[in-house]
C-alpha cells in the first residue's frame, strides 16, 4: 500500500516546483543534446542590454550540414529544435514545454526574439529566451513581470569533431 502513496507524492511534488522554467525542463530525444545556462536571469528592457537580444538567425546548419529551427508555433505552444537532414527528414530533437499551470500559479517561457545562434566552434545552439509568472503564488515570493535567459544547447558536432585528423608520419 505504500508504493501508490509514494507516486502520488512523487506527483504532487513534480507539479510544484518553486522555480522558473529553465534548462531542466528541456526534455531531448537525441541523447546527445543537454541545456546550461548561458547567461542567467536579466531584465532585457534596459537600454544597455536590448543590443543583445536582437541578434542571431531564425535558421542555421550545423557542423553535419544539417539545417537547424528553434521554433514557437504561438506563444502558448512548445518551444522546439528541429533539424532537416539532407535526405530531407525532420528530426525533433528536443522541447520545452512553455506553461505550467497549478491552478494557483502560471509560468511561462517563449523565445525572445525567434533568433538563436549556433557556435560551431562549441558545437552549440545558443538560444535567449524569457520567462515569467501571473499569479498569486509564483515561484518565489511573488509575481515576475519577466526576465530574458540564454540557453546554451550542446551535443552537436564541434568544428573539431568535423575537420580532418592529419596522420603524423
């Protein structure tokens, strides 16, 4: 009798958590791929800080010459990576869901500007996003109006990975 007592806790828990949506929520079907934390929670709206939010692309090819989407169909649907291979399959390759909703609190998540950068150097997708919060019991002690965050994607090819080995004789 005590293991459904123990899911259900387990439940409970996972559905509460007292923080904004951030890199552990990014669930990814390739193995390969994780999320860090590139620059952590700022406020873009100053003026100092708006140059870095406006830049990058809304489409890329990595170090395989796979194209590469991150996506937001709207802003209440998933944040997607998608790749386009050369045999022209699309390949999901990881999420984040944008709402988590209690009933008491709503956090939220969407991309920035819909423009990421992929660093081939690092074999990385560099994506900015903003989170916030309505309700009357966010995570923390009270509402946030929002703030941007960049997520570093890695997993991918670096360039070093891709370029020829010379052989030493």
């Amino acid at each position: 009798m005590r293991t459904p007592a123990i899911c259900l806790l387990l439940l409970a828990a996972s559905t509460t958590r007292a923080a904004p949506i951030d890199c552990t929520d990014w669930v990814f079907i390739d193995p390969a791929l994780s999320c860090s934390v590139l620059l952590g929670f700022t406020v873009p709206d100053q003026e100092q800080e708006r140059p870095w939010w406006n830049r990058g692309e809304d489409l890329a090819v990595d170090n395989e010459g796979h194209m590469l989407v991150v996506q937001q169909l709207s802003p209440d649907h998933r944040i997607e990576i998608l790749r386009r291979t050369a045999e022209f399959q699309v390949e999901l390759l990881g999420y984040l869901e944008t709402n988590r909703n209690n009933g008491i609190w709503l956090d939220r998540v969407r991309l920035e500007t819909g423009r990421f950068i992929f660093d081939p150097i690092g074999g990385r997708l560099i994506v900015p996003l903003r989170s916030t919060c309505a309700g009357t019991s966010c995570p923390g002690a009270a509402p946030y109006g929002g703030g941007t965050w960049v997520a570093a994607i890695t997993g991918f090819r670096t360039l070093h990975d891709t370029l020829p080995r010379r052989r030493r004789p």
